[in-house]
C-alpha cells in the first residue's frame, strides 16, 4: 500500500513542477507574444479559479462521503481517494493554467499572482497516508496495515 501512496505522491509532483515550470517559461515569454488586453480575463479569471476549488473539494468530498458510508475494504478507499484527488488536481490545474494563458495573452503580471494563489491550493492537497487516514475514517487495523 506504501507504494500506491509513493506512485499518487509522483503523480502530484509531476503535476506541480509541470504548472511551475509552465509558469516560469510563460514569464520569460510575455514581453515578445502579448496580444492584446481583452479586460475579460481580469474578470474570468479569478472567477475560474475559485470555482475549480469548490467543485474540486466538493467532487472529491462527496465521492468520500459515500465510499465512507459503504464501508469498503481498504483498497477500495484508497481507490476511491486516489481518483478523487487526481480529478481535484485537474480541477485546480485548470485554473493555473488559465491564469498562465491570461498573463501570456494579456501581457499582465497580475496573473502571476493569481496562478500562485491557485497553486497554493493546489499544494495543500499533497496526498499523505495521514490525510487517507483521517479524512477516509479508517480503523486501527486498516491504519497498521498503512504503516
């Protein structure tokens, strides 16, 4: 079971030091491609982003919710929290992407601080055999069987 948390922990960081990079290439590129100032961005933008964090916490919340009330084996939640925590990533990457877009198509660095907000949530949902633990109402016995 160490080795599932060890694979959704590679998965996370890959997804993390792919938007950070993406982010560091797109500053390098926003004085030579800026388009244009659109002003809607400004205003989607942040829009998206809170957005894709309720519906990612709320999806992965109520996938929990009902894999907790079925009571499953142990590989069963961790299934079900390794899909919810992979379609929340995906959630919340689709905001951090937006924001680099929108700083490359407007020019603004504004953006940058959006994407770093964005990225904050993200790293707060780093997989953790703790978090499975708590938020996944396992027994003693499932919680030895993690260590």
């Amino acid at each position: 079971m160490k080795d599932n948390f060890k694979n959704l922990q590679i998965i996370f960081l890959g997804l993390l030091i792919g938007q950070i990079t993406f982010a560091v290439v797109a500053n390098f590129m926003i004085a030579d491609i800026a388009v244009n100032d659109t002003e809607v961005l400004i205003y989607i933008v942040p829009i998206v982003i809170i957005s894709s964090i309720f519906l990612g916490n709320s999806i992965f919340n109520a996938n929990r919710k009902k894999v907790v009330a079925q009571q499953g084996s142990i590989e069963e939640k961790f299934t079900a929290y390794r899909t919810s925590a992979i379609i929340r990533w995906g959630m919340l990457e689709f905001g951090t992407l937006l924001a680099v877009v929108a700083a490359i198509i407007e020019g603004k660095t504004i953006y940058f601080a959006m994407f770093a907000i964005a990225l904050l949530f993200f790293a707060t949902t780093r997989p953790s055999v703790d978090d499975f633990s708590q938020q996944f109402e396992l027994s003693e016995a499932e919680k030895r069987t993690l260590k």
